[in-house]
C-alpha cells in the first residue's frame, strides 16, 4: 500500500491550496456577511481546472483522478466552505453525471461550459415534500405526441439555483413504476416555462446561492434526456455516491480549518499562568480533533480511490461522509467552546467554521441516511 501521492496530485492541490488562501479566504467573511455569489472567484476556479477536477481535456476539464478532487476540495473548503459548496456541485454532482450517462453531444454542450467556470450547474432533486424520501417527487415530465417532455413541478433547495444556467432535473415520467418511473434530464435555465424562486437565508455557507425552482410547461426535446427513460433514479444515486466524496472532503477542509486556527489559539492564550493548551483538557480535545480528522481523510480517500478504481464505492462514501461531517461539526463544536467568547464573536471565523460544518451533515444525504445505507448493505436487511 502506497499513502504517498503523484506529482500531479500535489500540483493540483497546491494550485487550490494557493487560491484558497490568496483569493478567497481574504473575502470569506464578507461573502458570509453579504452572502454574494462570488462569481469572480468561481470562474478563477474554472480556469484553473477546478470546476472539472475528473473531466477529460477533450471536454475542457483537468483529466485527474478522484483523489486529486479530495485533495483541491479540502484547500477550497478550508478556504471558504460555501465556494466549495458550488464547486463539489460543478465537479460531482454535474460534470460527473454527464461523463458518466450523458451522450457525446450533451458532453460537448454542457460539460465543457461548466469545467472551464464559463457556466454554473446544479442538481434538481429535492422537492418541499420529498428530502430524504427521494422517490416521492411529484414534478412530473409528460411525454408528448412529438415524443418531447411537458415538465411542470417544483424543485426546492436548489444549490446554485439563482445562477446556474443548466441543472440535471429528475422527473416523475411514469408514476405507477416508483423509482423506475424516474427520468433525468438536462435544462436550460434559459427557456420559456423555467423560474427561480426566492433565495433561501441560510445559517451557513451564505454565499453558495440557494433557492426553489419551478416549471411551468417546460418542454423538454428527446435529447434532453439523460441516460434512458426511467433510468433517473438509478442516476441520481450513482451521482450522489460520487458527491458524497465531495461532501466528506468539503468536511475536512472545515474542520481542519477550525482545527489549525485552534491549535495556534491554545499555544497563545494563556489563563491562570499558563498556555490553555497546557492543560490535560485541552489536550484531550486536541488528540481527538486530530484522530477524527485523519481519519476522515483516510477513509474519503479509501472511496475516492476505488472511484478511481472503478470499483464499487457506495458504502465506502456513505461511510467517508458520514464519518467526516459529523467530525466536522465536532471539531468546530470544540474549538469555538476552547476559543470562548472570542470563538462566540463574529470577529474570528470559528462561528462561521461551526456554522458551515452543520450542513454537511444534511445535505447529499443526511447522517440517518448515511447509516441507513451502511446499514442496508452490512446486514443485507431492509
Ligand atoms: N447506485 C445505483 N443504483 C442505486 C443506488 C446506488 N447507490 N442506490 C439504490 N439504487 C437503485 C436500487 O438498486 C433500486 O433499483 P431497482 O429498482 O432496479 O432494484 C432503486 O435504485 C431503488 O433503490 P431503493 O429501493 O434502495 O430506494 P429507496 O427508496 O429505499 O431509497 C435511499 C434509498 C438510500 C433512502 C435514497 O432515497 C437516498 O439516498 N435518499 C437521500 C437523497 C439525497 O441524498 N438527497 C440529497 C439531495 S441532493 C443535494 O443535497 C445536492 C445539493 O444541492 C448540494
């Protein structure tokens, strides 16, 4: 077993690590704040190849392997969180289904655009109804004479919904089949029968833009569709075992970012006569930020390469990302209590870190749905 990485893995985590640090830690306070899209520093990302970490050159991507994605995505979050909110939606979530279902043409047409940060994608999944409960949607695509699509629903928690201009859809195409009724599609937030909604306030990661899409007779042509008819379950899953590698690493970079600015608080700060990080306390905590992040890291990476594998990752992401965000949301639960007031103040980033960190624990699959998936596949019962 080798544990050290390639040359080109180092690279590409030392090109985010650089942005991350120089471009868009500086402004992460004031993107929480303001919750600006920060556009400017996404399409940065784009040219740097980091909007299409695993995409092909042909299609405009930076053609690395999973672990490359790990790696970039943990500088990004440690970063700012929220700009690897919409850079593991681009990578995973949209790029991913499209190299992994889509045709060539729809590769051509959409992939590119969004590797390079020319265009932002999203994944319509979620519906006010329907969460965790995935087979339950109700946005329905009718199929016509002409065999085009008639979509009308609504779509809810929409990453990067106000700005995107394509979104992978999964609509209800024939309800009596369930799951198998599902089909995916891919939509231009540019056409007649497509609205946004309100952007949703959110408690962390502001600046990732999030809000409910509608369609209101939206017509969807033949080549529209990702993958076959009644295959968009199937599709949705497979993509979200992938996003969940995302997620994990998005996890990491938070916590390792709450842990670094710890370990320099409990070496600085002193109470009664000595540095805080002195005490057996204090240590404790430390040891055990330390322990749950490498192993965050190792497990995701345990995923990440048998994606790379092309191997089967299911259970090994719902384990990385289980694992990862609920140390995330420990590690910044435990810094801010060590950082005292100073950890409760707007004035260092530990609140936002604790903010940030809850979300991981929610989306692209909550903790309940994580361990209902290990579960499943370790007892085989259901
Ligand atoms: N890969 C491929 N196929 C899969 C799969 C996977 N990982 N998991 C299930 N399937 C297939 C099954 O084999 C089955 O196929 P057949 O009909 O051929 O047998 C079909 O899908 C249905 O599977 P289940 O019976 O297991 O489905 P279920 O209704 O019991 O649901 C679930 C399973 C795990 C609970 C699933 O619904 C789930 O993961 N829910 C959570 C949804 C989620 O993560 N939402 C996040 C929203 S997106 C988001 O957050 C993005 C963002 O903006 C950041």
């Amino acid at each position: 077993m080798d544990f050290s990485f390639t040359e080109e893995q180092l690279m590409i985590q030392d090109v985010a690590r650089r942005i991350a640090q120089e471009k868009i830690a500086p402004s992460a306070e004031d993107h929480d704040r303001s919750g600006e899209f920060p556009l400017e520093n996404i399409r940065l990302l784009g040219e740097n190849g980091l909007m299409g970490i695993e995409v092909p050159g042909e299609y405009g991507g930076a053609a690395m392997d999973p672990i490359a994605y790990v790696l970039a995505m943990i500088e990004i979050a440690k970063g700012d969180a929220a700009h690897s909110t919409i850079m593991s939606v681009n990578n995973s979530l949209f790029c991913n289904g499209i190299l992994t279902h889509g045709s060539e043409a729809q590769k051509q047409e959409y992939v590119r655009a969004i590797a390079e940060g020319r265009e932002i994608g999203a994944f319509a999944l979620t519906e006010p109804q329907s969460g965790s409960d995935a087979t339950a949607m109700r946005c329905r695509a009718v199929k016509q004479a002409d065999g085009s699509f008639r979509i009308n629903g609504k779509k809810s928690w929409i990453t990067s919904g106000p700005v995107a201009k394509y979104f992978v859809l999964f609509a209800m195409t024939d309800p009596d089949k369930g799951a198998r009724g599902i089909t995916a599609f891919l939509i231009d937030g540019d056409r007649a029968g497509f609205h946004r909604g309100k952007t949703e306030p959110k408690l962390g990661i502001r600046a990732s833009a999030t809000c409910e899409i509608e369609f209101a007779d939206y017509v969807a042509q033949p080549e529209d569709v990702l993958g076959e008819e009644g295959h968009g379950f199937k599709i949705a899953m497979s993509v979200l075992d992938a996003g969940r590698i995302g997620i994990a690493s998005q996890a990491i970079g938070i916590g390792r970012a709450a842990y670094e600015a710890t370990l320099a608080y409990v070496k600085e700060r002193k109470a009664f006569g000595q540095p805080i990080g002195a005490f057996q306390m204090t240590q404790a905590k430390i040891a055990d930020m330390k322990c749950k992040l490498d192993a965050a890291f190792l497990l995701t990476l345990r995923a990440a390469w048998l994606k790379g594998q092309g191997k089967k990752f299911t259970t090994e992401a719902a384990v990385a990302k289980l694992t990862a965000s609920e140390a995330a949301m420990w590690i910044t639960h435990q810094a801010l209590q060590i950082h005292g007031g100073m950890g409760y103040s707007k004035e260092m980033p530990i609140e936002r870190y604790f903010r940030d960190a809850k979300i991981t624990e929610i989306y692209e699959g909550t903790s309940e749905i994580q361990r209902l998936v290990i579960a499943r596949h370790e007892t085989g019962l259901r």
